[in-house]
C-alpha cells in the first residue's frame, strides 16, 4: 500500500474510511461481544448438555446477524454525516471528503462478516482450536494486497479497490472457519430467541462492556478528528506507524489474550483460585519478557524498519521522517498495551466487566489531556505519544485494582526477572550499535541491502537478549501455564 499510494488526500481517505469499520469490528467482534461470549460458552461446554451449548451458538449467532445486519444499513445510508463527524477536517476538501464516503459505504458490510468470524473464533477457542482462528486475519492482509497491485490501476480512482479488498476479506476469513466449526460439529443455525437465558445474560455483560469498548474507539476516534485537521499526510504516516507496533501487540497480545481468556474462565467456573492467579501471573511475566525488546526495536530501529519496509514507488523521504516519529514514540506503549490486554482478561474471566469500564473511562480522559500537551508541538507524532503514555496509566490503574482484589498474586518475586531483562536489553542496544550503518544507508541503498542488514540486526538483536537471558538463568519452564505460548 504505501509502494502504490504512499502518504497523499487518498490514504487519508481510505484510512477513515477503513477505520469506522474496524473500529465497530472492535466494538461488536474482538471486543465486548468477545468479553461476554466466550465466558458463558465455557460454562455452558463445561456445565450443560451439548444441546444446550448448541443452541446456545444458534441463538447468539442469530441475535448477531439481525443486529449487525440493521447497524450495516444505517450506516451505509447516514454514510457522509459518519464521515463528516468522524473527520471534521475532511469537509473543506470536497475530493477528500466524497471519496471517503464512497469507499466507507464499500467497507461498512465488513463489519457483518467480521463479528461472526468472532463468534466462530471463539467457538473454536472453547474447544481448544486456536490455529485457524489466528491465521484467518492474514486472508485480509492478503485480499488488500491482492487489490492494491493487480486490481487497483482497473479503476479510474485506483484506492477504490482496496475498499472492495476489505469486503472480500472479511468474507474470507469468515468462510475459512466454517469447515473448523463443520469438524467440532458446531455450525450455527438460524434460531431468533432474544429472551433466551443465555443470550439476556451475554446482553448483560456485554453492556458494561460495550461502554468500556466504546470509550477506547471514542478515544481512536477523537485521534482521528484531530489529525484531520493536520497537514496531509497525517493520518496515513500514523497509519503505517500503527501497523508496525500492531505487529508485536497483535501477535503477543492476541496470543496470550486468547488462550488466556478461556482458560481464566474455566478457573473461575471451577472455583480454583490459584489456577487463576499462578495463570495470570504466567501471561504478564510473558508479555514482559517479549514485550520488551519489541519496543526496543521499534524505538531503535523506526526509521531503518520504515525504509525496508515502507520506502518504495510512492512512499517519499518525507513520508519516512514523518512516519518514523510516530513509530518512535508509539514504542514506548507496546509494553502496556499488551499487558492491558492480559490484564483485562482477569477481570472478563470473573464475568466482571464493570471495572475495567470505569478504569477505560478515566483513561480515555487521560489520553485527550496528553493529546492537549503534545499535539501542537509534535503534530501526529503527538497522538502516538499520547497514545503510548494513556496505555501506561491503563496498566497502573488496572494493577491497582487487581491487587485491591487480590486477584493477582506472584508467586514469585518480579524484581530479579525485571533486572534479568533491563540487562539483556542492554545487551541488544550495544548489538544494534554495533551493527548499524550511518542513516544515509537505509534511504540510498538497494531494497536486498537493506533487507539483509536489517535482517541481521534484527537477528543479532534477538538471540543477544534471548541469549542473555538464558545465561542469567530464565528457562521457558519458569513461565508455567504459558510455557507453550508459541505453539498456541
């Protein structure tokens, strides 16, 4: 994408366009639906008939698809007061504006496809099936490049097609899990009970959920509105930023997340405590430990990631400056962000949603305070520093909460590990020192040079810190319940 269409009025178009769907994919499929679904599925497989459990899918997958199929319609009629709401800067520029509307209208159905791809996701993940779940996602990466290369220079505005990109994928990886849901003989069928017990109780969770899911997506939202008034180029060089710090939070915070959730619930219905502590305590030693050295990387190493990855066709030395400050302060917030995800799913797993509502409520205050702060001095590059610190106040309050319930407990001490890993990453610095060429480099050379110079870095980098931990004494095995997170 940023080969084909680099950082122009276009990006910025399909960007908003791309992002209220994702952001109601967020509200609807990964976030409060998720948070309330999978809970009570695993106490239906572990306390109920399979009938029950069956009808139970029925019944949600039903009450899913009327209400998403409604939103999808409303949205897509009201389509330019969204985007006039959305991306208030947008309206001055009357090109800018009328192509967002045309391709978010494209897009709006993606959110119907993607939230029953939630849904068959976690079916999956209660019968211990985490693979295709987590592969599906990359049938969309796929679709957008598939689009961008081959089917966009077919229109007379090329972005158009990566609209339509989104749509076939989200029907995709939707299609993708029905053979998976076929093999566990759990294939959702038409069955309109809105009263039903199972469905009011996930109505209930979901609702203080949905207000905690919500605030996040109002805080993206509000970041959108803002950068829309910032010079062109600003919402796709924070964009191309996000991508690459989504890349460790996806796959880390997804991963733990996952296989976390359902097992906390299944702790929780069986009354075992310790379980869920010795669990929870597992995952944030984890997503330290592999936290870390991303965000070390991509603070280090954000301008040569971006040239290698980014710096091509469209994609300008502007366009590298402007997206390298983004990236750099957005790496001081993968740590958090992750844990936020562990975190959370120690209050889901209880069916306690209220809490982590009211801590995401002050947060989404916290994050337009720093915006205030750094936007008029840093531009974009303050949205992501704000965004950065908001995930670090997260943390702390939700930390605090935990310990006032004295649901988290380490059984062992944290400070030796904490120690081990600022070593290690002292270690990984001096590697990247040593190896790395004048910045020149990274913008002159051939795209083989500078993958392979980053490639060694990168793999210096990681088998220095890993190297260095393992001679200080950590072994996967000190991470109990979650020592066999890379295969889940």
């Amino acid at each position: 994408m940023a080969r084909f269409f680099g950082a122009s009025i276009y990006t910025d178009a399909f960007f908003v366009a791309f992002r209220i769907p994702n952001l109601l994919r967020r509200l609807f499929a990964e976030g409060a639906f998720s948070q309330a679904f999978v809970p009570i599925l695993s106490e239906y497989k572990s306390t109920r008939t399979e009938q029950d459990t069956q009808l139970l899918v029925n019944r949600v997958a039903t009450m899913l698809s009327v209400v998403l199929i409604f939103v999808s319609f409303t949205a897509i009629v009201f389509a330019p007061l969204i985007i006039y709401v959305s991306a208030p800067g947008f309206a001055g520029d009357p090109t800018k504006f009328d192509i967002t509307v045309s391709m978010f209208r494209i897009c709006v159905p993606y959110i119907l496809f993607i939230s029953l791809t939630a849904l068959a996701g976690g079916v999956l993940n209660i019968w211990g099936k985490f693979a295709s779940p987590a592969v599906s996602p990359a049938l969309l990466n796929l679709s957008l490049i598939v689009f961008a290369i081959w089917v966009s220079p077919a229109f007379e505005v090329p972005i158009i097609a990566l609209s339509w990109g989104v749509l076939l994928g989200g029907t995709l990886q939707l299609a993708f899990q029905i053979p998976f849901l076929y093999k566990i003989g759990v294939i959702p069928r038409f069955s309109w009970a809105p009263r039903d017990l199972g469905v009011v109780r996930i109505l209930k969770l979901m609702a203080p959920a949905l207000l905690g899911v919500s605030v996040a997506q109002i805080s993206l939202l509000i970041n959108t509105i803002v950068a829309s008034f910032l010079i062109t180029g600003s919402i796709s060089w924070l964009y191309y930023a996000d991508r690459l710090m989504e890349l460790p939070v996806g796959l880390l915070g997804a991963a733990l997340s996952t296989t976390l959730l359902p097992r906390l619930s299944k702790d929780f219905a069986d009354q075992n405590e310790i379980n869920y502590g010795k669990s929870l305590d597992s995952a944030i030693r984890v997503a330290i430990v592999l936290g870390a050295p991303c965000a070390l990387a991509l603070i280090y190493l954000a301008v040569p990631l971006i040239a290698t990855l980014f710096m091509y066709g469209q994609f300008d030395a502007q366009d590298l400056r402007m997206t390298g400050r983004a990236l750099f302060f957005y790496g001081f917030g993968v740590i958090a962000l992750v844990m936020v995800r562990v975190l959370t799913s120690a209050f889901f797993g209880r069916q306690n949603t209220r809490t982590p509502v009211k801590i995401a409520i002050m947060t989404l205050f916290f994050t337009q305070v720093m915006n205030l702060i750094f936007v008029w001095s840093l531009g974009h590059a303050g949205l992501a520093l704000a965004i950065a610190l908001a995930a670090w106040f997260n943390v702390i309050v939700l930390i605090l909460s935990l310990r006032r319930t004295k649901i988290v407990f380490p059984v062992k001490s944290w400070y030796p590990l904490l120690s081990k890993i600022v070593i290690a990453l002292m270690v990984m610095v001096a590697v990247f020192f040593f190896l790395e060429p004048s910045e020149s480099f990274w913008t002159n050379s051939h795209m083989i040079d500078r993958v392979i110079r980053l490639s060694s870095m990168v793999f210096c980098g990681g088998v220095s810190y890993l190297g260095t931990l393992w001679l200080m004494g950590l072994r996967v095995s000190d991470f109990g319940a979650f020592s066999n997170i890379g295969p889940s």
